[in-house]
C-alpha cells in the first residue's frame, strides 16, 4: 500500500462521486420537495434517491417473542411510505439486525450499521442495557440516535449524549402516573412493589414513592435470567401487600402470575406499559404453565398504563390506519400486534422528523429538526413529545385503564406531567387526534 | 497389557479413553529439528518464533490498513475470542483439562478493566491489562487447585457452575459492579504516537476504533507469541505426558496436580487479558456479556480449529466471528426478511459445528496435520520398499 496508490484510489473515488451526481443533475428531478432545488448525497447514507436508518432489535433469544416483531411494524410503514413516494423523493431503506438483547452484541452490529452500512441515522433501538452498550460510540460518531426503545432516563441528557433521543414515557413519569393513581383511588391499600433489577425498576420506583411511599410494605426485586420468581411473590404475600405494582417485562409478568397462582395469592395487580401486553402475556403464560392457564385470563382486572391506542380499539382512526398499513404490507405475516403499532408509531416519528431535516438532511441537522420541531410532531400518541434544545425526553403522558380480556378500559382521561417530584400530574387538554388522510404526515422543514 | 491397566483406562470414562490419540493431534506439532526436513525456519525455536511473530506483526498491520473500519472492528472482536481461545487449548489441548468457565474467568478481567479506567485519573492501559491478567490470573490458581483434583466430566461440572455463579456477584454487588446493566469502561483514545503511525503507514484515519483494533490485535499476538513457547517448552511437554498417561508420567517424577494447576493459571491469565481487551472493545462489562453461552462458544472455537492448537483456536474464534454475520446477510440477499436472516445465523453454526465433528474430528489443523502425517508415512514406506 503506498501512498500513490492510495492517492489513485482518491482520485478515483471522487471522480466517481462527481460522474454520478452530474449524471443525477443531468437526468433531472420530476417531484422536487418544498425547497425546490435537486437532492443531494447531503450526508453519509443518504443519495439523490434513498436514505438509510438502522436499528437493533432481538430477533433471536429469551426477548425474541413479541420484541421482534416491532421492526416488521415499522418496516411496512416506512414500505408504505415508499409506495407514496418516499421523503422528499427519497426511498426509506429500513435496516435492522440482531442483537439477542445481549451487549456484547449490539456493540458488534452497531459497528456493523455505523461502518458497513453506513447508515444515515438510528431509530428505535431496543432495550436499556444493550443500547447503554452504544451510546458513547453513536454518540462520538455523530450518528442521530433517534427513539430509543426503551423508557430509561438515560436517552434524555443532550448535554453529555446530544444525538440521542428517547420515544416512549420514561419510567420514572410512569411511576408517578400509578403512584397518583393509586393514591387517590387505593388510599388504603398495603403497597407491594415487584420491579425489574435496573434502571426499569428504579426509575419507576423513584416516580412511585413520590405519592405512596408511606403505603408500600414491600420491595422486592427479580435479576432477569432467573426464571423462579417465587421467593419474591412470597415475600410480598408475607408482608400482607392488597395491591401490588410490577415494573417487569411480559415474561416475568408471566412468571409472576404463576407464582401468585400457586400460593393462591390474589391482590390488586398494577402493572407498567411494558409488561402488560394480553395477548403475549396469555401466549406466554399458556408456554411457561404448558398449557395448565391457556389465556390470559389471570390478568383480568389488572390496572395498567396506556400512551398509544392499542390493536383492539378498531375503531380508532389510527388502529385502522395500522391495520391499512398492515394490510397492504408486502412483507406481512401473521396478525397486526401491539408491538407491530409501537413499530409503526416509531417510523411514522421518524417520517416526521426527516421531514422537518429538509431536502437534503445532515446528521446535525435532523437533530436540530428534532429539538425544534419534535414537540409538535401530531401523531396517534395521547400527549406530546417533549423534545427541544435543552431536553430529550419523550411522550409526556399517558392514560390509566384496566385489562377486561384482550382489550381494556380507561380509568382516567389522558394525564401528564414531567420528571421530577415538583412536577404536578394535570389532565391533558390536547384533543384526540386523527391520522392524515394519506396516512402519512406533513411536517414543515425547519429554518 | 495387564488387567488392572485396563480397568484404570475403563473407569477413567469413556471420554479419555481414545481421545488423546486422535482428538488432539493439532497439539502434537513436531518441534521443528525434529523432523528432518529443509526449512527456511531457523532450527533454534525461540528464534524461529520471534521471525513468525514479525511476520505476523507486518502482516496484521497490513491487514488492518488494507481493511475498512468494519473490519477493523470486526478484528479487535477477533482478538479476544482468539486470546481466550488460545488459552482454553492450551489446557484443554495440552493438558487434557476442560473448562467452562471460561466466560467468567473473562468477566473477570472485564470487570477489572472498567473499574480501573473508571478511576479519576486511569492508569495506562497496560498497567490496567497486565491487572486484569495479575487478578484472574489469581482467581484461575484457586480455581485450579480445586480443577486438578477433578476429572471430565466432573471438572466441566465444577467450572461450570463458575460461569453460572460468578456473574451473580456482579449483580449482588450491583452498588460497585453496577448490577444487571453493568458498567460502562472508559474506552482509552489513540495517543499522539499511534496517529502518527497510522499517518506514517498508511495515511488512513487513526480512530478509536482502530487503536482499539491495535491493541487486541498485539495483546493478541504477544500471547500467542508466549504460549508457543511455552507449549514447545519443557513445560508444554510435561502438559502433555500428564495429559497421555497419568501413571507413566506420576512414574517419571511428574507432579500431576501442581502441573494442572499450572496450565490453569496460564489458561486463566489469558482469559483475562481476553476480558480486558473485550471491555475496552465493547466498552461495557455486563452480566450479559459473560453467560454460559460465550463459554460454550470458545470450547466449540476450539473443538472446530483443532484442539492444542493456536492456529486452530484463531481459525475457530473466526468462524465465531465472521461466520453469523456473513450468513445473515446471505440470507437477506437470498430474500430471507431479517428477522428469519438473523435466526439463520445460529442455525448454520450448529451445522458447522456438526459436519466437523463427523467429517474432521480432529478439527481443521488436526485433521490437516494428520493427513500430512499419513502421507509422509505412506511415503517413507515406498521408499524403503524402493
């Protein structure tokens, strides 16, 4: 390797670059966005004509079920976008890889997106201690991180990671929804808490205490990999907690009812967003108990979190969205999911987003665009993302409603608030809102 | 034969029973005078592998030039599978031992790279790795003195529960081993010298992430600079009598138990320099890094290169690391979505791991070496009829 050869290679390379963007101007440019102008390679992953996002998810692995179907969701959005035309004449190529929600390897495909790939920005990538293990590299790179899937408080700190973003409630607003809930709803009840060992049951912890930290008996916590969680459920039981919150994920939901079931344990069940969907709760129960609990049955009755409408609300204009969405999604299988709708929900952010970048985004810029633009973004969400210049958080509200079967009720109207225990909780005045009519949003690039 | 001989081999288990003839024929490479061919190699074997090692060097850095960034990470991962690799066949090649603890002993060496880079103010990073090393290096002798009194199954058994124990205490401990999310290492930059390398050598960019890619790669070659040594030494020959024939070599002065122990410090050293590496790599030392399954996955590397040998432990670490991602994205090209793509991976490597069991269960050096042996054999016998 010398370095006239390496200079030839240069001149080679951006002699290339040039024939092909004068061959792009040459062809001319039909849509044109809203600047005018023609499209340009403005940054790495983007040409004249596509613009790459990636993500990690667990495809394989303990947290495959339900996780991996969210990229299938988001994938047809941004096929359906496509089909429309794309963002500013630009086809959406939708990368995702497998992680097996496993650090060591989200560090490994990430190198893999960031380097091979080399996509524009990341979107939605799943889960707190694998997309901990990325931070600091997407960060230092300066690739936008955008929707982190996950509700850590992690996600919303510009100062240190200034291209990260978080999507969802973080838990720690979460906590306090439930803890005011249960205050003035439950203000009698013996509290026991069955969290998750990390920032998920932490955070949540934090927001709780707040409002019910004299009702709580018990705390009691399980390390995700250790699938008896009977000790735990006993411990509650023991401490004569009525009510009891769980921040966990669906497996351990799953693992929870069982363990209530077999010591013929019956409180109040209160569960986070995460951990509550019926469906793939019911699947899992009727897995672990090989078939003794065939439903999700156990779950009836149990009080839980809501931030976006769910699959049984068909009704709802942004279900049927979804299910349009689902519908002529060429690489559907299998049935619309609540987690295929976080998929959706999430691509259709990022549209918004890219859009608001302008025709021809920049790393920075789309960043930029998020913090000016993102607290506006309109969408199937009860309550606004609260993202600007000095915050990273996400959706700011949610509902309380209570499981009935495989569909719920709601218990409140929309509430928010923010982080922080001088935060009051007040009830959202935002109207619901309703999908534009081709499904796919309108936002103004930002100055 | 006598009688009781045969009982001892009978009920030392199946598993020793052949095994050492053909299994590990990858770790009985021929000293080099010994065999009595013209080489360009010289005869001394300290020299001869200080001309290997250069060679290496001067090749590694023109593959990491040559290389994109990817790759250059993909390397570094490389590096420390392969540091683990090389020290597991060497106990499991030489001195017949098995472990699966592996993984934890690596986590060990991760844990104490984060925790040092954490400090205020970090002390170099060799100072660092040669801790991680010093400290696994000690858990690996208190370990080992339990391991030398086991045998197969038994000693699998024991090292076993290591792996499944030992990152429990990271969670147990989680106010200063930051429990289930593990903690974050301060990965170092490139210093000014190394970016004037890259600038002298080649002109690319001296990123984090190719330093990073330098440093696994010469921890990588400096051990198995000194593993080769030692396997060639005085030392790796008493590994390996131990390893053929405990009577023989108890009759011959050998203290079985102290030489085990040994080859399970050694082993344990490496792979605490594997973890080192790997924290500065991944940047994160986390539970779930260091399961049963990376443990399982060095013995499968070494199994598929050749057992006892280091050419084999590198051919095997890579099939770890490039072999998934190559089949995933075969399988996207082929029309696979990526969710099915990604399940491809783990299914493909099963199969590998199968057809080399059947087809070469001497692994890939193993099964090369012993077919040149045949052949050799073959040989001399026609020219002695000749």
């Amino acid at each position: 390797m010398t370095r006239s050869s390496r200079r030839l290679t240069r001149l080679l390379a951006a002699a290339t670059v040039t024939s092909a963007l004068a061959a792009c101007g040459g062809g001319g440019d039909g849509g044109g966005g809203g600047g005018g102008g023609e499209n340009e390679a403005s940054d790495i992953g983007v040409t004249a004509d596509t613009i790459r996002i990636g993500s990690h998810y667990p495809l394989t692995g303990v947290a495959a079920p339900g996780y991996s179907e969210i990229p299938t969701g988001a994938q047809c959005y941004f096929e359906f976008v496509n089909d429309a035309g794309g963002v500013y004449d630009r086809q959406i190529e939708f990368i995702y890889r497998d992680d097996a929600y496993n650090p060591t390897q989200t560090v490994q495909v990430v190198n893999e997106l960031v380097l091979q790939d080399e996509i524009f920005a990341m979107m939605g990538g799943l889960g707190t201690p694998t997309h901990r293990a990325v931070l600091d590299f997407l960060n230092g790179e300066g690739v936008p991180d955008l929707f982190v899937a996950s509700g850590s408080l992690l996600w919303d700190n510009p100062e240190e990671y200034p291209y990260t973003f978080g999507w969802q409630p973080d838990y720690e607003i979460e906590g306090k929804f439930i803890g005011n809930y249960i205050a003035e709803n439950f203000p009698d009840a013996r509290v026991g808490l069955f969290l998750q060992d990390d920032d998920f049951g932490e955070d949540g912890r934090a927001g709780l205490e707040g409002y019910i930290e004299d009702q709580i008996v018990a705390v009691e916590t399980y390390v995700p990999g250790n699938t008896d969680v009977g000790p735990q459920i006993a411990a509650l039981q023991a401490a004569g907690a009525d009510l009891v919150v769980s921040f966990s994920v669906p497996s351990y939901t799953a693992l929870g009812q069982l363990a209530a079931l077999r010591l013929g344990y019956q409180p109040q069940w209160f569960y986070s967003n995460v951990g509550s969907d019926p469906t793939l709760v019911g699947s899992l129960l009727a897995n672990f108990s090989e078939g003794a609990v065939s439903d999700a049955s156990l779950l009836d009755g149990a009080i839980t979190t809501e931030y976006i409408p769910t699959v049984d609300q068909t009704d709802n204009p942004w279900v049927q969205l979804w299910q349009r969405v689902w519908d002529e999604c060429s690489t559907a299988e299998g049935e619309l999911t609540n987690f295929r709708i976080y998929g959706m929900n999430q691509a259709y952010t990022t549209v918004q987003a890219l859009q608001a970048a302008g025709q021809n985004p920049t790393r920075d810029g789309l960043v930029a665009a998020v913090e000016q633009a993102g607290g506006d973004f309109q969408g199937s969400w009860y309550a606004p993302f609260r993202y600007s210049a000095d915050r990273h958080a996400g959706i700011s509200g949610m509902q309380v409603s209570r499981i009935t079967g495989n569909t719920s009720e709601e218990l409140t109207p929309v509430l928010i608030t923010d982080n922080g225990e001088d935060v009051d909780i007040e009830e959202s005045d935002n109207e619901p809102t309703t999908p534009p009519e081709d499904g796919i949003p309108d936002v103004e690039p930002v100055e | 034969m006598s009688q009781p001989q045969e009982k001892t081999a009978a009920s030392a288990g199946e598993m020793t029973s052949e095994s050492p003839v053909e299994a590990t024929t990858a770790a009985n490479a021929p000293s080099g005078p010994a065999s009595a061919r013209r080489s360009l190699l010289p005869g001394n074997t300290l020299l001869r592998h200080l001309v290997i090692l250069a060679v290496c060097a001067v090749g590694a850095v023109a593959l990491l030039e040559l290389t994109s960034p990817f790759r250059n990470s993909q390397f570094a991962v490389l590096a420390y599978y392969a540091i683990a690799a090389g020290g597991l066949t060497v106990l499991t090649g030489l001195n017949g031992q098995i472990s699966l603890g592996h993984g934890a002993l690596m986590a060990v060496g991760a844990y104490t790279t984060a925790l040092l880079l954490g400090a205020e103010e970090p002390l170099p990073l060799a100072v660092v790795f040669l801790a991680a090393v010093g400290i696994t290096l000690l858990l690996g002798a208190v370990v080992g003195v339990a391991a030398a009194r086991l045998h197969g199954p038994y000693l699998a058994g024991a090292t076993l529960a290591l792996a499944v124990g030992l990152p429990g205490l990271a969670l147990y401990y989680d106010d200063v081993l930051g429990g289930e999310q593990g903690l974050r290492v301060q990965s170092p930059r490139a210093p000014e010298w190394f970016q004037g390398f890259i600038g002298f050598v080649s002109g690319n960019n001296a990123t984090t992430t190719k330093w990073l890619a330098y440093v696994g790669v010469i921890c990588l070659l400096l051990t198995f600079f000194l593993l080769a040594n030692l396997a060639r030494s005085r030392v790796g020959r008493t590994w390996r009598a131990v390893r053929d024939e405990e009577v023989a070599a108890e009759l011959a002065g050998i203290d079985l138990g102290a030489w085990r122990v040994l080859a399970f410090v050694v082993s344990a050293a490496c792979a605490g320099l594997a973890g080192a590496v790997l924290g500065v790599v991944i940047r994160l030392a986390a539970p779930s890094g260091f399961t049963i399954v990376l443990s399982i996955a060095l013995l499968t590397a070494i199994v598929i290169g050749g057992l006892g040998s280091l050419l084999g432990a590198l051919l095997g670490s890579a099939l770890l690391v490039f072999l998934p991602p190559f089949v995933t994205n075969l399988g996207a090209d082929l029309g696979l979505n990526n969710t099915e793509a990604a399940q491809l991976a783990p299914f493909i490597y099963g199969v590998v791991l199968i057809i080399v069991m059947i087809a070469a269960p001497a692994g890939f050096v193993g099964t090369i070496r012993l077919r040149w042996l045949q052949a050799r054999g073959k040989r001399a016998a026609r020219t002695a009829q000749g």
